[in-house]
C-alpha cells in the first residue's frame, strides 16, 4: 500500500487507481482518559515512594480501571474506520457486525470542517460530507487535519470529474 504522500505525488497528482488512504479516529480525542490514568498511577507511585498504606482492594480496582479505560478507547478507535479511494469515500463501522457506507466521489456536493476550540488546538476535527441526496450525509469523525482531509477528498473529486469528461 502507497503512503499519501507518494500516492498524490504520482503524475499530475493523480492517485492510483487501487490504492486506498486509510483514516482512523484520532487518540487526541482520548487525552483526558490517558489523563486520569497518568492521575491515578502518580497517585499510586507516590504513596508507594512515601512507603504508605494502600488498600489491596484499591490497587485491584485501579489497576482494572485502567485496562477498561485503555480496552474501550482502544475499542471505540478501532470500531470506525474510514477509506478514500479512486472512486468513493468508505466509512466502516463496527467490530462484530459491520456496517458499510459508501459515498461515490460524483454523489459529494459540499464538504464542510467543524473544530471546538480545543480540537483546534490539539489538531483534529470532524468532516461532514454532504451528498446530493439529502437523505444521506457522512461524518468523518475525529480525525487529524481534517482540513487537509477535506482537500485532499476536493482534490480527488476534480480527478474523477475531469477523467469523466475525457471519457
């Protein structure tokens, strides 16, 4: 599989045909879990340094709390998925069952990018494609430069119109 930037770097900046630019939810999202478990093992740390009394019990439920808190980050990552390709935009989501949405690149009207104040400052967003239909939309969520991501779904979409007029 092609890097990003070899694919777009490839003749008059078109991408290969077969090739897929794959996306995930970004871990920025999860800074204030990765927090708490930073929090709690300082804790821990310290009251083991200072050579003071800790509950067995508690130990046990940190220690658990911390698996859940890396498994279900981990989960909800890995749980969506997106892919852009020569032709369409492809959203998988789940992790036993799997849903499939497809947006065709001639289908997209409008892409638009929303950051919060803190996702802009931490560098990631959500990309909401608009599709001509206006019973189906898509939502890139989470995802590092999504200002770079809609521009390069622009990008893609002008290559696919332009090989269709040459057709």
């Amino acid at each position: 599989m092609l890097s990003k930037k070899k694919m777009l770097s490839k003749k008059k900046n078109k991408p290969d045909k077969g090739s897929f630019i794959h996306f995930k939810n970004s871990r920025k999202l999860y800074i204030p879990y990765y927090f708490m478990v930073i929090v709690l093992l300082s804790i821990i740390g310290y009251l083991r340094y200072n050579n003071l009394p800790i509950n067995i019990l508690t130990l046990i439920l940190v220690g658990l709390f911390i698996l859940f808190v890396i498994k279900a980050t981990e989960i909800h990552r890995f749980s969506n998925s997106y892919a852009l390709n020569h032709n369409s935009l492809v959203h998988t989501h789940g992790i036993f069952s799997k849903r499939i949405k497809n947006a065709d690149l001639f289908a997209i009207s409008d892409i638009d990018v929303k950051q919060t104040f803190w996702q802009r400052i931490l560098g990631f967003g959500d990309v909401y494609v608009s599709l001509f239909s206006d019973t189906s939309n898509m939502v890139v969520r989470n995802i590092n430069n999504p200002v770079k991501f809609g521009n390069l779904i622009e990008k893609m979409m002008t290559v696919k119109r332009k090989e269709y007029e040459e057709w």
